[in-house]
C-alpha cells in the first residue's frame, strides 16, 4: 500500500499520457477532451464523442424522466473490499441494460483513475442509470458507485443516503475482509436493504459456502439471501438485477413535494464548470430553474441536467427519486461540496441532515524536488484540488527543502491516491514528507483561550505546539480499527497493535480459522508504517480498516533534534511520551547514517525541552582520498573542488555542520 | 661534451646573435602587469603509450599495436618548438617526461625533445629533467642511454615490494625487478631517484602496510612519493571490487595507514613537503614544486595539460591548456597546425588565485605572504581569510594555520585538505563578490555623477 514517496518522472511516462488522455487522466480530463471535439461537431451534440459505448438507438435520445414513476425508481450502491469485483460487476450491470456494448474491453468502466485500475479502487464515485425491463416493465435502477474505501466514509456514507439498498460484494474465495465489515456498517446504520453477493465463485479456490457462513455470523444475514455470481463471467447477474427490482424499495420521494436534492459528489469540468451529481429527493428540476445551495446559501440558474448512462445525457427535467447531473455556473467545487442540499430559490426547503464540510486528518509536507519547479507544481496541485475539495492546501516552507506546501488528507489512502495522481497525471517529481495527525490542545487559562479565541486549539506544526504548562491536556485523534486475518498470526498481530498503543474492544472468530479484532488506535500509530507491517507478517493474509473515533487524552510532548546542540527547526516532531525514546533513538540513527561524515566530529541528540533522550555520535573522519595532484590533474581537480563548494553553498548549515538536502529528505520522507 | 653542454653553448650563441638579453628587458617593462614569472616556464612531455594496463589505471594511456618512433619524435619536437615560441619565455626551469611509460621512448627521442627545448630557450645544465621509469629489465637497461640523453632525475614506479600486490595491480614487474632498476638508477643519479608507492591496496591492512613500507624505505634514494590507491570508475579494479573479488581496505584504515606512513618516514629522515610527497638530505622534485607554487609550465605531447600565458599572440593572462587526447589524432593535429592544442580556457585573475590556493595548500609550508603577494598583490590572505568565520573555525579546530607567515594546513589539516579546500574556495568567491559590488557602486556613483553634470549642461 505504501510506495515510495520520493516520487521522479518517468521518462517513458509523459508521452503515453499525451497519446491517451481518455484512459489516462480522470474523468473530468476526459470530458473536456470531448468538449474539444464537440466544438468541431456541434451539430453531433448529442453523441458521446469520447466513447463508442453501444449502437442502441436509444442512446441518442434525449430521455422524458417524467416516465419514470417513483415506483418504478431503484436507487442502490455496490460496496465491497478492495478487489472483491465491484467494478466487474457495474461492468456486467451496465452490459446487461445496455448502457454499454458488450465488448472484452469493457473492464472496469466506472474506474477511470489510473490509480483505481491499477490498485483495483474506486475513488471518486460514479453513476449510472440503467434501464431494465422486469416483468414487462421499464424500471430506472440508478447504481450509485461509491468510493472504495473507508478514507472516504464521508463520501460513501454521502452515496448511500442517497440509496436505499446496497449489494455488498463478498469475494468466494477471500471471505468477509476488513472493509466489507466497514461498509456493511455505513450501510446498515442508514437502515438500507442490504443483499449480499458472492462473487467469484468461478474461482478454483471458491468457497461459497464458508462465505455465507460468514455473512451469517457476522452480519446476521440469513444465507438463503445470498447471491451467488461470477461477475467476471456473468453468471447469475441477471438475478441480481431482478433482486434489485424486488427486494430494494423505491426512494420516499414525492413529485409534489418542493425541490430538494442531495449532491452526492461534484467534479469540475474546465469548460462548464463544476457538475455536481445529485439525488432528488423531492419535487422536480429543470433547465432554466433558480436554486440554491444550503451550505454556502448562492443561488444559480440550471443550465444542463440529465442522467448519467455513464455519460452525460441531457435531459429536460428530473424527479423525485430520480439520480443525475446538474450544471448550474458553479465555479468552484467547493461550491457543490459531498452533502450538500439543493433547493428551488422560490420555495426554500430545510437542508438534508448530516452535512459536514470534508475534514483533514492526515498531512504531510509536499515539496519540488528543485525548487525551480515550484510554479508547476503549484499549478498541477491546484488543477488537482479542483476536482477534490477534502483536499487542504496550506502554503508552507521548510529550511532544508525549500517552498511548498502542508496537506491535509482524508486518510492514508486519499493522500497515496494524490500523490500517485501528482505523479501519474502531472508528471511531478515531488518530495513527501512523513504523514503527521492533527493533535488538539486544551488551553489551561482565561487569558490564552482569549487570545486563541477558542479552548481547544489544533496543531498541525510542531513548531506551533505549546508548552505543557499553558496546557490542561493534549488530545490525539483515534481511530477504531477492524483487522481480519487467519488465526494463525493473531498473536503475531496482537503484539503489533500493542506496540501501536492500541486497546482491543473485541475480537471473534467469523468462521472456523478466521478471526476479526477491534482494536481502538492513536490515528498517528497507523498512519505511517501500520499497514505495511500487518501486511509482511501476515503474508498478506490480514486485511485492516478504520473509521474515526474522535479524540481522547494523551501525554504528549514535543522532541527536538540537536546537532551539536543545535536544534534542527524542520524535524521537530510531537510524539506520544512512551514512544519518544524510540522514536527518539531511531530518528538519531537515521541522521548519524544520513549525514556524511565531516571534520569535526558531530553530536546527534534527541531533546525533550532540555533533557536528551538518545544520542548518536558521527565520527570525523581524519583523511580525504589521498590523490596525487600535478600539472594534468589541476584542471579536473579544480572542476570538482568547484562543484564541491557549489554544493556546500546549497547545504543547510546547522551550527559549523553542513547538511545536504538528501539527508533532509531521507529523514523526513514518507518511508 | 655531452650533448646538453653543447646545446646550451648553441642556444648561449644564438642568444647574443638576436639580442634577446635586451628584448627580455623591455619586454619586462612593457608587461609589467602580466602574472609572475611569465617569462620562464616547466615543460611537461607526455609519453601515452603502454605495454600493458594496470587494472587501476584510468589514466591518457594507449597499448599501441605498433608505434613509430620518428613520427613521435618529430611531432613531440614540433609542438614543442611551437608551443615554446608562443609563449616567448626565455628560461625552461625544468622538464618531466611522464606518462604512460615514457621509458618506453627511445633515447634520442628525449634528447631530441631536449634539444629542441634547448634551441629555443635557455634550458640550464643543472636544471631537473626527470623521467618516470618502468621498473622492468628493459626499462633498467636503458637508465644509462637516458642518462646520456639529459636526464638527471628518474621518478621509478615501485608501487610496492609484494609480488601478489604487483600481480593484483597489474604491474608488467616483480620485486626484484624493482629492487635492481632502483638501486641501477641510485648508482647513475645518486641523490635524484625518487620511488613512487601504494598504500591502500586489496588485501592490505595498516600492519602489513606499515611493515612493507619498513622494508622498502632502505633501498630507496631520497625522494619518496606516496598515493593511496583509488579504485576508479571504468578500471578493472573497480569491477573487481564491485563484484566482491577484490576488497580495499575502509576510510579508517587508510587513514591509519597515511598516519603510519608519514610517522615511518619521518623516522626513516623522510621530510614531508607536500601531500603526497617525501624527501630527506633537501630531495624534492622542483619540477613538481612549480605546479604547486603556481608557476607557467608548458604541456607538450596527447592530453598534456599547460598553463602559460600565449605572449607571442599578444595574450596578457594565462591561459589553461589541453592538448588532443588520442595519440593519432594528436599526430596529425602537429603535423598540420604545429601542434594539437584542443582547449584554451582564460584563467581571469580569480581563477588564477584559486589555483594559486588550491596548489599552495598542497604544501607543507603552503602559502607564504610573499609567494601570495606575487599574485594577489591588492589583497593580502589575512584581508581575504582573516575574517571568515569559517577559517577561524578551522584554525581553532587545529586544522589551518594563518598567521604573519602566511596560510597553510597543520599536520592534520594536510589529510583533510580536500574539504578545507571548498571552504576556502567560498571564502575566496565572497571576497570577490564584496570587491564586484563596491566596483558597482563606485561605477553608479559615477554614472549618476555624470546624469548630474549632462543634466546641468
């Protein structure tokens, strides 16, 4: 899961991009793609010029929604664990309906990310609706991709309050996994018609059987409700269809009543600005309305709705229980953010509960490789940002790397899935430093709450972190982990929670050699290396997951790091009091062997407030090469002495040490 | 007579005949601002062909498939001949015949190097001509005819006493080889023999360092070179090491076994003068002390490197040479231009003082105010160095030493060099640069002086 953060081009890379924009870049790249070719073939509007999904006729048309009642309305998502066929499965729904043709091609349509095929993970959510023909009627199921991972809760749980039912995906082969139990949970708290499905049971190692077992135990689901497919193959596809039809009831939405739409997602498109998707919960939309958004309370006229078959089609008018897309001059992601309410301007509805603006919970440092790249890294993050508003972006600088900029991620995966973005779609050499978790602070006196403003302050730089004794408490941010696994290393993975400072809620077998653990965690204990470590003891068997648990107390203090007893400003950390020693003697190792050795003998210490906690020491070293030098070797022995003082000039001097910029980056690197 | 003495009485009567003793002094006066010493230089020779590679080599050599001697000469002695008329020095302080292995050149060659030399400019009779010699039979067999030719100097290629490092060096002689040529040579030159050593060779510790070096000290003349062994990219050795089938001893053990080898040879009366360099009863190699000093020397021959000022073509600073590198290519250049120069680079008077510090530092007594004061005549070391922090911490951690003297590197600064050096390199760039904006401002001074004065008309 994790890679390697110090990101360089790919010589190979860029003009692949160049040659296929469409699969390369994300959806909205796409798009605009299209939009170029439209502006040559206007009078084609109606065709999806980017793609050849299918000759149906009907797909031409534009659609009358006013066709489609309530009752004949299925509003579902697909969840599942990574890799357990989700987006196979969209792939055969859409096949089936016609949405698209049926080619070999067709893998993973609703996947358009270069990071989503190639980690098998949906990110950003897509839609479609679907036309099926049940019992001599035309029903409008409109599946509701959600992203494929907990980092983005917020988002799926976004998604499924605009469904009624989910099919939750279980692998045959692989059993229930961390973040099937994670899904399951969103789903079930919003009370949604949960029908589960076994895929792959064309898999020589299937065991559907276990599986349903499993779905039993854990879930509580009777397994006669299981459905057995292989999405790869198609088999039993189509019963899922019907089962949508009849176990998922359609949306409570009432055409009569005023406008209300949930947006469930929202992209930014650089000719038509941001279209948001939406969910009508009520009333109807059409071109030419007014409405407003709750959050920022700005109104807008609509200039183009319509569904999504995935593509874009414009229609007239949307209803109640209907799903689709809206552009209404929004300029900004921001301005249709995950959550958010839409209303007509002259009839003002309460706003949909459960909307919070997107939180970061994980940052990290990101800056050029040379500083000279900075204005194009600046552009590629804001291009990126456009399309991800839970993206913070704070400007930032650092003594040693130079200008960039402090991050704010959803999780752990939302800041690898930008980063590769970065480096995938904008070819940028980037360094990322190691992630670091928002701590809190309770202020103690009157007098510093009145200058903060507020009691409780949020710290996101060491540099900013206040001394113990203006403090009553620090406060970490936790999250409450599900770890699935063989029993076999279960002592093995018990020991690495508690070296992680996790407490075990609870832990149960889910069949006879699987066990799930609960384990609440300090969010810093596992941001880092957490996954990696489970994964390598576990040969890859464990699967782990998390949701937010808020914030509880924690002894923490700010360590510092000395070169002969000069404090070094950029690697101060904030650690937990009986992590520091370690954390202490492992960041002094990593300096003792990341800085060259030098004249002078050098004192590596780790610091809290006075008190030194580890120490490496580099020694002198007594003697250069010892090279003959005459009249044929002034000229090469000049250019390189040259070169030397040239890089001596970029080092960072601490005290009479000089640091290069890769030690810098070899300790603050994600690892 | 030998054929030195009758030269210089040639070149002596030439001399009188053209009345260059008058020229020389006018020339003085009208070049007072070129950089010192413009007027006599060294000549560095090279000889680029090998019998066989040493596996740690890198070095402008070439195992030629045949070799024809009288093109070489000839064209040796042409670039020489023109290279000495562009720059119009009078004197030749020295000459050294390098390589390669310029053993392997016959023995007219280097008289007729000598000779040309001679004829135009004062070549003395008791100056240094040195040659590097192979430690092989052959190479011994023609001490004598070299001799004959004008060497007074031979600088031998012992590297070491231990057949298995020669054989892992790839050295084309054995020990005893080594022992004969050096003690040939002492019989032939006493007092001017100087033995080349390795230290830091695969499979060598500081012990066994230290005792090889013990038994090799007796059989050597006055004059000791030292080099570590450095495994180069592109040699033999660096794949061998690479792979793990030959491993060199580690910076520490090399740093012992410098630290052994100057205690050894201090002891054995062995003076260090430079960094690499030993020598007892006054032995130095002053060919080798004018590129440390900062003086002109001419480089003749593929991928010799020169620094002198072109004064027959009106050049006023000196300039950094090189000549062709591939011996057949060199060839032809001679044949058709007179000589194979491929690169001229401006030494302006900050590259000047860069090598002048750079070089200097090499040596034991470094940089004097006097010798200083030769180049840089505005500004003095302690004006340029005095100040720095950086300097000052180097002295206070034992490593340089400036003073009323001048500037130059404690016992143990001397090991460090290279990284005193960029220092003081950056010390040397901001005194510059400090110098360039006081120029710039004097210069807008003077501008807007000047706007004063159109304005007032």
């Amino acid at each position: 899961m994790m890679h390697l953060s110090l990101f360089r081009s790919h010589g190979l890379f860029l003009p692949f991009i160049k040659r296929c924009p469409d699969i390369k870049i994300c959806r909205i790249k796409r798009r605009s793609q299209a939009c170029v070719t439209v502006i040559t073939h206007r009078w084609m509007k109606s065709i999806s010029p980017a793609r050849d999904f299918s000759s149906n006729a009907s797909e031409k048309e534009t659609f009358d929604m006013s066709e489609f009642p309530v009752e004949r309305i299925r509003n579902f998502s697909i969840i599942a664990h990574i890799d357990h066929g989700k987006s196979t499965l969209a792939d055969r729904l859409l096949e089936i309906t016609g949405a698209i043709a049926k080619t070999a091609s067709n893998k993973q349509v609703l996947d358009k990310l270069q990071v989503e095929r190639e980690r098998g993970i949906t990110v950003k959510a897509q839609t479609a609706s679907l036309f099926y023909q049940h019992d001599g009627q035309t029903y409008l199921l409109n599946l509701i991709d959600t992203p494929g991972h907990v980092d983005f809760s917020y988002e799926v749980s976004r998604s499924i309050s605009a469904c009624q039912g989910v099919l939750l995906i279980v692998d045959a082969n692989q059993g229930i996994q961390a973040q099937t139990v994670a899904n399951f949970y969103l789903a079930f708290e919003a009370q949604l018609t949960i029908i589960p499905v076994i895929n792959k049971i064309d898999l020589k190692n299937a065991d559907p059987e276990r599986v349903e077992k499993q779905i039993e135990k854990v879930f509580d689901i009777p397994r006669e409700e299981c459905i057995k497919i292989s999405a790869k193959l198609g088999t039993n596809v189509d019963q899922v269809l019907r089962e949508v039809v009849k176990r998922i009831p359609p949306p409570a939405a009432r055409v009569d009543d005023p406008f209300t739409a949930l947006v469930f997602d929202s992209t930014f498109d650089h000719y038509r600005g941001v279209v948001a998707n939406i969910a009508v919960f009520g009333g109807r939309v059409s071109r030419g309305d007014r409405i407003v958004s709750a959050h920022l309370g700005k109104s807008y006229e609509v200039n183009e709705l319509g569904v999504l078959r995935p593509d874009q089609h414009p229609t007239e008018t949307l209803y109640a229980g209907q799903v689709g897309y809206i552009i209404a001059g929004m300029k900004e992601v921001k301005e249709a953010q995950t959550g958010d309410t839409l209303y007509l301007q002259k009839q003002p509805v309460e706003a949909l509960p459960g909307f919070k603006p997107a939180k970061a919970m994980v940052f990290a440092g990101m800056y050029p490789m040379d500083q000279s790249d900075y204005t194009t890294l600046r552009s590629a993050v804001e291009r990126l940002t456009l399309n991800d508003s839970s993206v913070t972006v704070q400007r930032d600088s650092s003594l040693a790397l130079g200008a960039g900029w402090r991050l704010g991620f959803l999780g752990l995966l939302h800041m690898e899935v930008f980063n590769q973005r970065l480096e995938q779609e904008y070819n940028a050499s980037v360094i990322i430093t190691s992630p670091t978790v928002p701590y809190k602070a309770v202020l103690a006196s009157a007098k510093l709450i009145k200058e903060h403003g507020e009691e409780v302050i949020t710290i996101i730089n060491p540099a900013h972190f206040p001394e113990r004794s203006l403090v009553e408490k620090y406060l970490e941010p936790m999250v409450l982990g599900t770890i699935i696994a063989p029993d076999d290393f279960t002592g093995k993975i018990m020991s690495l929670c508690q070296t992680r400072r996790a407490v075990q809620k609870n832990m149960f077998y889910i069949d006879d050699h699987r066990v799930m653990m609960k384990y609440l965690f300090p969010l810093n204990e596992v941001v880092v290396d957490f996954y990696d470590q489970l994964k390598s003891m576990s040969s890859g068997y464990a699967s782990f997951d998390y949701e937010e648990a808020g914030y509880e107390s924690a002894e923490l203090i700010k360590m510092d790091f000395l070169l002969n007893g000069q404090p070094v400003e950029e690697l101060a950390i904030i650690v937990h009091k009986e992590k520091a020693y370690s954390a202490g003697k492992a960041i002094c190792e990593r300096l003792r062997d990341a800085i060259p050795r030098q004249m002078f003998e050098i004192a590596v210490q780790a610091a809290i407030g006075s008190k030194i906690i580890a120490r490496e020491t580099i020694k002198a070293y007594r003697k250069n090469v010892l090279a003959k030098c005459y009249g044929g070797d002034i000229t090469r022995k000049m250019k390189l002495l040259k070169k030397q003082a040239e890089g001596k000039k970029k080092m960072r001097r601490i005290g009479n040490i000089d640091v290069p910029k890769d030690a810098f980056i070899n300790i603050l690197k994600r690892t | 007579m030998s054929r030195r003495a009758f030269l210089r009485q040639h070149h002596a009567l030439q001399c009188l005949g053209t009345g260059l003793g008058c020229s020389v002094l006018l020339r003085s006066i009208a070049t007072h601002r070129l950089p010192p010493h413009s007027d006599e230089a060294s000549l560095y020779v090279h000889w680029p062909y090998c019998l066989k590679k040493c596996s740690y080599c890198n070095f402008n050599k070439y195992i030629p498939r045949s070799q024809n001697h009288a093109v070489m000469t000839e064209c040796l002695q042409k670039e020489t001949q023109t290279l000495l008329q562009l720059s119009q020095v009078s004197r030749i302080s020295s000459v050294f015949f390098g390589g390669g292995t310029p053993s392997l050149a016959q023995p007219s060659t280097i008289a007729a190097v000598l000779e040309t030399v001679s004829k135009n400019a004062h070549l003395s009779d008791d100056a240094e001509v040195t040659l590097e010699v192979n430690p092989t039979p052959a190479g011994k067999a023609s001490l004598k005819d070299f001799m004959l030719a004008g060497v007074n100097r031979f600088s031998i290629g012992v590297q070491s006493l231990n057949d298995d490092h020669l054989r892992t060096l790839g050295r084309d002689h054995n020990s005893q080889h080594a022992l004969r040529t050096v003690s040939e040579a002492r019989t032939l030159c006493p007092g001017r023999v100087s033995v080349d050593v390795m230290f830091a060779l695969p499979g060598q510790s500081a012990k066994s360092w230290e005792s090889e070096l013990e038994k090799l000290l007796p059989v050597c003349d006055d004059h000791v070179s030292l080099y570590q062994l450095n495994v180069e990219r592109g040699t033999l050795l660096f794949k061998q090491v690479e792979t793990g089938e030959l491993s060199v001893p580690g910076d520490d053990v090399t740093a012992d076994m410098y630290k052994s080898a100057r205690r050894v040879l201090e002891k054995a009366g062995f003076c260090q003068y430079e960094v690499s360099n030993f020598g007892k009863n006054n032995a130095v190699s002053e060919h080798n002390i004018g590129y440390w000093r900062g003086r002109q020397y001419i480089g003749v021959g593929p991928g010799a490197h020169g620094r002198f000022v072109p004064r027959a073509v009106g050049g006023a600073q000196r300039e950094a040479r090189t000549q062709t590198l591939g011996p057949d290519v060199w060839i032809q250049e001679v044949q058709r231009h007179g000589h194979g120069t491929r690169r001229r680079i401006q030494l302006d008077h900050r590259g000047l003082l860069e090598e002048v510090l750079v070089m200097g530092l090499r040596m034991n007594e470094g940089i004097t105010q006097q010798h200083w004061e030769l180049f840089s005549p505005e500004a003095d070391l302690q004006h340029i160095f005095g100040m720095s922090e950086n300097v000052q911490e180097l002295q206070a951690g034992g490593l340089l030493i400036l003073n009323d003297r001048g500037l130059r590197c404690s016992w143990e600064g001397l090991a460090l060099l290279d990284s005193i050096l960029p220092t003081m390199l950056l010390e040397l760039e901001t005194f510059f640069q400090s110098r360039v904006s006081v120029h710039q401002q004097q210069h807008r001074l003077s501008q807007r002086q000047m706007t004063v004065y159109i304005g007032e008309t």
